[in-house]
C-alpha cells in the first residue's frame, strides 16, 4: 500500500569519516522517521576501529511495512560528505538516486547527473561551530528528499544533540534546510524558463 | 529512583534495548569490561543501574566479570554481563562455575569477526559453538538469538526468567549488526511484563539442602547470608553441596543438570515460522541472519518458489522436534548463517538424511545478502 507520500521504501547512505557525526545524522533522520512520521526505519552504522578519520557510513533504510534486510541494497539517496565516500558509494546508486554532497569535501569528476551540493562544513565554519556540518547536512537531506517532515526532524534535532546546544544546532538545522529549498526552487526557475524558451 | 521500565516508544539500538530488558526483568548488578560492539550495554547499564538502586562494577578483565555477576547472583540480586568474542572466551571457565552451582546469570555475547581480535567492528555468528561447548566437561546451557532490537528486549527478559525458573546462566548470543542497528523499540508498562524469580529456600535453616531437587528439578536458592546453610563448589557435590568424589554422586548430579534442561524443551525453546503451512524448501536461521532469510523467503515467493522459514530464537538446547517433523514434507533446507556451518551440522543431524542440507554460509564481517540465499535455491532446487 503507497503512503500519501508516494513511495514504499527509500534507502538512504549517509557517508564521511569518523568525527563527523555521520551516525548522529543517520540516526536522527531514522529517528525522526519512525517516532515523528510514524513509519519504519533502520539505521546501520558502520565505521573501523578508529574513532576518527576512518571511513564510516550511516545506512538508513525507511519504508511503510517492516523491513527486513536492513542493509541498503542500491541507495535512492546518497549525501557524502568525503570524497572516499563519495567514490564508495556512487557507482552503486539508482539511476534516480538524489545525490548531495558537501561541495567543498566532494569533487564530483566527469559526472553527467545532477548533483545538489552544500558547503556544509563551511556553512558551520561561519556559524563558529565546525562539527554542526552535518546537522546542516541533515536539514540540507529533508530539504532536498521531503523524505522525512521538516516538524519531526526539528523536533529529533532538539533531542538528539547535547542539552544547551539546542538552539544553535536547530539554527544549523534551518541554514541546510532553506539552502536546499533555494536550491529547489532555482531549479525548478530553471526548469520552468527551459519549458517556456522550447515551448 | 528512576523507573526500571522506560515504559514508551523508542528509537534505539539493540545494545541499548539489551540493557532496558535486563532493567525491565529486574537485574540489578552489571560486572563486566568493555568490548566493540557490546561496550553500549555497558554504558547503558552503567548510566542506569545506579538510578534504579543497582551496581555497576567495571572488573579488570573478563574472568573476573563472569566470576562477579556469579558471586552477584549468590548474593540475590539478578545479575548479567556483555562481550564480545575475545571475552567470552574469557568467560567460559567461570560460565561452568555457574552452571554447575546452579547460579542463575546472563551473558550477552554480541558477537564480531574473529578467531581472536579479528573485526571488531564488524559482526559474524561464528560463537554459536561456542556458546554451546565452550565450557569444559558435558553439560546442557541455554542460548537465545534476538533478530532485532525489539526482540532483544524481549528476548533479555527471557533471558532472565529462563535463567531463574532453572537457575543456569542463559546466554544471549546477539551480533554486530543487531547491536548497534537502531529501530523502534515499544516498551510495555512494567505490569504488562511477566518476570520470573528464582525459587527460594524455606523452613528450617539448619536443614536446609542447598541442592535438593525441587519442581522442575530446580532446587530452591538460598541467598548467602541469609543464615541458611549453604556450601558453594565447583567440585562434584550432592545435595548438600559437599564435594563427594564417586561415581554415583557425579551421575546423580549430571542427571540432574541435564535433565533441569531436557525435561523442560517445549518451555524453553521458543521458534518462529513464516510460511511454512505450503513450504517446500525451508531456511533455518537465527540473529541478523533470520532477517537475510525472511527478505530471501519473501523474494523467493515472488519468484513462485514456495519457500518458507523457520527463526530459531532458542539456539541452544537445538529445536530438533521441529526440524525433524519439517524433514518429513518438506524438500531440502537452507541453514542461512555467518559462519561455516555450525548450526548447519545440527539441521543436518535432526533431520538425518530425509531431505537435502545446504548451507548459506559466509566467513563474517557483514551479512549474507538474500541474493545469496536466492542463488542456492535456484542452484539446487
């Protein structure tokens, strides 16, 4: 049975390296999922054994009846937020598959598909707090998929980051939320001014 | 005092759902050493016992962590600790100490990639052997295997109650990829939850047998201090718990010992089917593998081979009866597994050549995919 939403599962990769709170924004895109939106999720996280700098990965798959295999199999979205994740994972993805990455970390070489990009890190770097990059990631993520509803994501925010962080990490929230929703809404300018010079 | 129970709807992972089971079945003592990927139900029960009125010790390594929730459990409070494999090998000389003390206790093994140190990060099933063997000298033990983080919480609490209606220490053989994988997670009120304590000792206390059989075979436990008399012994023991060195004590106790187990299966083993009524090819799995073979069952049908499965939560003592009647009707199995076929060889010796045995087998440090699992049935059926 389709949701409102229009889909019955979506896989999502969330990957960079250790230390950048690549399993935090997984989880709360999991979470705000399944206690906000009310449907089903998992989050896998994988990462070696060092605590920073190693390649980790969040693997998050939502759907409207139970999941099952909760490894992602072909990622309908991908956000990468290093180059080697990027290169991992993008030979994988659904031809469809949204792929956002943190412009400055992600050099997409030679590559004919559209790509929503965010400088992330720098973003945070200018809000005085460089390990916010992926809570802007994460707002930039519910911008771009309207996966998850923009309420439950703030709300898992709000609970997920340490106590009197609150605010300045829903600030960070909403700076990669209204960068991805510009970003839609130019593209859509676009799109609409190519329709009108073909028509 | 904080509530034992987080009565509610949670997004957590099974680490973290293992240790709310253990509050929620009433444990109230943690000894144990930190070890990838069971270290969060450390930190979890190091961050809740306190506030529930219990005790969390981190010992210096592993064998004084099986030792003190041993010694925890003699004391009267329920008691649990966690690893990974390179602990729980550690463990396994104390795990007989328990169980031939009749200690009830819980070990969660959430199990990574070895032999040895190999990928601790990374999970595989290759201690189910272990788990049943591990310990010197022949003796039953009960093994459960959780399939996600809901089940974990269940199957903790089973865990405890198993552990205390036959006092043995209960193992909760869990992986990785359960472990650290977050899910919702729906925790009952506290009343809603059924928890089983070990029976206790009565009447007079200076004729009190520590290990003279009761119900079930399971003698009723005094807590030391109580004032009961008790005596404690690795060594061969009778009722009274003092080390006789013959043959016929040893057979009288090991009867019991096994017996407290064999006589009581249909409580104890507890299995899942899924559509099994029309199966021709049934898988067999267990822990993150059942959900690779509930996704391939799924795929299978779709495929319009009927295909059914069979989850074993209780590993240990092995659901023989149900693998044997299956092995009448059915056309083959497929053991589906992060190893190279342990519990593959216990399908096989149920079901004693009657059908065809395969293996889906893998050598750790992810999952089997259904893809896998789909190329043998199309390989072999």
């Amino acid at each position: 049975m389709d949701t409102p939403r229009g889909w019955k599962k979506k896989e999502i990769v969330i990957t960079g390296f250790g230390g950048q709170g690549i399993v935090l924004a997984g989880k709360i895109v999991g979470r705000a999922a399944a206690l906000g939106d009310g449907v089903e999720s998992t989050l896998i996280q994988s990462y070696g054994p060092e605590s920073r700098g190693g390649a980790c990965s969040a693997q998050v798959i939502l759907a409207t009846a139970t999941i099952h295999y909760p490894y992602v199999r072909k990622p309908d979205v991908l956000a990468a937020m290093s180059q080697a994740g990027f290169d991992k994972y993008i030979g994988g993805v659904r031809e469809d598959a949204l792929v956002l990455i943190d412009q400055d970390l992600v050099k997409p070489r030679d590559m004919e598909r559209e790509i929503f990009a965010v400088p992330s890190t720098r973003l945070a770097e200018e809000m005085g707090k460089k390990m916010m990059a992926n809570i802007i990631m994460a707002g930039f993520i519910t911008a771009v998929t309207q996966l998850v509803s923009r309420k439950s994501m703030e709300d898992t925010v709000a609970g997920s980051v340490p106590r009197g962080t609150e605010k300045s990490n829903l600030a960070a929230f909403g700076k990669g939320y209204e960068y991805g929703a510009a970003l839609l809404k130019a593209r859509d300018k676009k799109a609409q001014g190519i329709a009108r010079a073909t028509a | 005092m904080e509530p034992a129970v987080l009565t509610g709807t949670h997004y957590m992972t099974g680490d973290e759902a293992c240790a709310e089971g253990a509050l929620a079945a009433g444990c109230l003592f943690f000894g144990g050493y930190p070890i990838t990927p069971a270290t969060e139900v450390a930190e979890r029960m190091a961050e809740r016992l306190p506030g529930v009125g219990g005790v969390f010790i981190q010992m210096e390594d592993e064998i004084a962590a099986m030792a003190s929730i041993a010694g925890a459990s003699c004391a009267g409070v329920k008691s649990m600790t966690s690893t990974s494999g390179p602990g729980f090998s550690l463990m396994m000389e104390n795990l007989g100490l328990a169980i031939v003390t009749e200690t009830p206790c819980v070990v969660v093994n959430v199990q990574r990639a070895g032999p040895s140190t190999g990928l601790p990060t990374q999970g595989a099933q290759g201690d189910m052997y272990q788990a049943r063997w591990g310990s010197h000298g022949h003796y039953e033990i009960i093994a459960l295997a959780p399939a996600s983080a809901q089940d974990i919480f269940y199957q903790t609490i089973r865990a405890f109650n198993l552990s205390e209606k036959y006092r043995t220490p209960v193992l909760v053989m869990t992986d990785e990829v359960i472990g650290h994988m977050s899910e919702r997670v729906v925790i009952p009120r506290a009343e809603e939850i059924t928890v089983f304590n070990r029976p206790r000792a009565k009447g007079r206390k200076d004729r009190f047998k520590p290990f003279e059989p009761g119900p079930l075979g399971v003698p009723p436990m005094a807590i030391a201090g109580e004032g009961y008399n008790i005596h404690v012994t690795g060594l061969t023991h009778d009722e009274r718990g003092y080390p006789v060195m013959s043959v016929d004590c040893q057979r009288e106790m090991m009867a019991r010992l096994i017996g407290k187990i064999q006589n009581n299966l249909d409580d104890i083993i507890e299995v899942e089917g899924y559509l099994l009524d029309d199966a021709e090819i049934v898988l067999i799995s267990y822990g993150v593998s059942a959900r690779t073979s509930r996704a391939a069952a799924d795929e299978a049908r779709e495929m319009g081979c009927k295909v059914g499965f069979l989850r074993l939560a209780t590993v240990w003592p092995f659901p023989e009866k149900h693998i044997r009647e299956l092995a009448q009707r059915v056309k083959g199995f497929i053991t589906v597994e992060i190893n190279f076929g342990q519990i593959h060889r216990e399908v096989e010796r149920a079901v004693q050549g009657k059908a065809p045995c395969f293996l889906a087998g893998h050598c750790g440090g992810t999952v089997i995919s259904p893809d896998a699992v789909l190329d043998i049935i199309r390989r072999e059926f």
